[in-house]
C-alpha cells in the first residue's frame, strides 16, 4: 500500500506511520490488493485526507466500511462516483439535505465538493474486499482512525463532529466536548430512519449555525 495522502496529514500522523500495526496493516492490504478486487482503487484509499486538508478542517462525519460494490467506493464516507446509484444511506442523507436547507435533491453521489470545503469524511474502516462487508475490519484500519479523530481532538478547536449511529457515537469517548461541538442522531440507513431517528435531525443546518458563529464559511451542502 502506498502512502498516498496529503503531506501536512502526513507530518500530522507520522507517528502512527512508523507503528508496527501500521505495518502490519500495509502488507495485509497489500496481499489483499494483489489477490482479490478491493475497494476503493488503491489511489483513493486516503481520498478524504487528499480532498480536507487540516488547516481547512471545519467538520468530521464518521462512517464505518467503505461501499463494497463495484464502482461505489471513492475513499470518502457515505459517498459514490458521479453517476452512480445512490446507496440507501446516502438517499437518506441527502433528503435530510434538502428538507433542512430546502435544496432540490442532487443528482450526483460525490461528496467531493463537501470533501473540499472542509468536511473530513473518514470511514473507521479505509478498505474492504469486494461484496464482502466488514473484510477489513479489525486489520488496524480502527487503530489509525482513532488515532486521526485523537489528533484532530488534541491540535485544533471548534471542529464539528457529527456521530450518526451507535457506531460513530462509540468514537465519542475521543473527543474533547468542551474544546468541540457534537451531533450525534440515529444513523441514515433504511431501518434508522424508518423509525424516526434520522429525518428531522437538522445537523447541516445546525452545523452551518456553529460555523456562523465561529466566523467561518458555512458548507455548501
């Protein structure tokens, strides 16, 4: 696996580079790679680091798994190629989207835009093998991402952390509440949303708020 991600990340989180996990971790995706279809392509694999860079970090979204079928997964969390069919997930997200803000209903999966204004959109898991959900899990991938979301906690102030679901809002227990801000709400998958603990959460807005009163830009959702 090459180290491809963004050199100020890079000098940021050098140290968990030259951990032993993080080379375990580099030849079992590299085995992976090379004997099976895996996702994303190998070059995106750190594509939310490459797209938010750390002095333009405004907010954190936690996911778990990259996408695992084919031509989904573009490194970023909960988001696909243009002209790709949106995953339930991101269907959810994106009507959430437009009743807060009263936006129309992209066309496009790619959260790159939201990716380039500040918005770290990180998986706990960075990789997985194709139609094989959670393959990758418990490799080191969880190491590394807790580790990101501890560096972040410890080196800035004011970052928005949005935790959707009882697995991101496990990742509470690492961040700093009164140096930061938290949303936390059901995750946007069918069966949360479904039961009300989804839709009407109004983070993007709410997120938008604490940026204004930060002085900062708000994100272009």
């Amino acid at each position: 696996m090459e180290l491809k991600i963004d050199d100020r990340w890079k000098s940021l989180l050098q140290e968990e580079f030259d951990k032993p996990y993080f080379e375990a971790l580099t030849q079992f995706v590299k085995s992976e790679y090379a004997n099976h279809e895996c996702f994303p392509p190998a070059n995106q694999i750190f594509n939310a680091f490459n797209h938010c860079h750390p002095e333009d970090l405004k907010v954190v979204i936690i996911g778990q798994d990259p996408y695992h079928g084919h031509g989904q997964a573009n490194g970023l969390c909960f988001s696909v190629n243009d002209g790709v069919q949106h995953p339930p997930s991101l269907v959810n997200i994106f009507k959430e989207v437009s009743n807060d803000l009263g936006k129309p209903y992209p066309e496009s999966g790619n959260l790159m835009s939201w990716a380039d204004q500040g918005v770290l959109l990180l998986n706990a898991t960075l990789t997985v093998r194709t139609h094989q959900a959670g393959s990758h899990q418990s490799k080191g991938w969880e190491n590394f991402t807790d580790a990101v979301i501890k560096k972040i906690n410890s080196t800035t102030t004011g970052i928005i952390f949005l935790l959707w679901g009882g697995y991101a809002k496990k990742k509470l227990k690492l961040i700093n509440t009164s140096k930061h801000f938290i949303l936390t709400s059901g995750h946007p998958s069918p069966l949360s949303a479904n039961r009300g603990y989804w839709f009407g959460n109004k983070h993007f807005s709410k997120v938008n708020k604490v940026l204004y009163e930060q002085g900062k830009l708000p994100i272009n959702w």
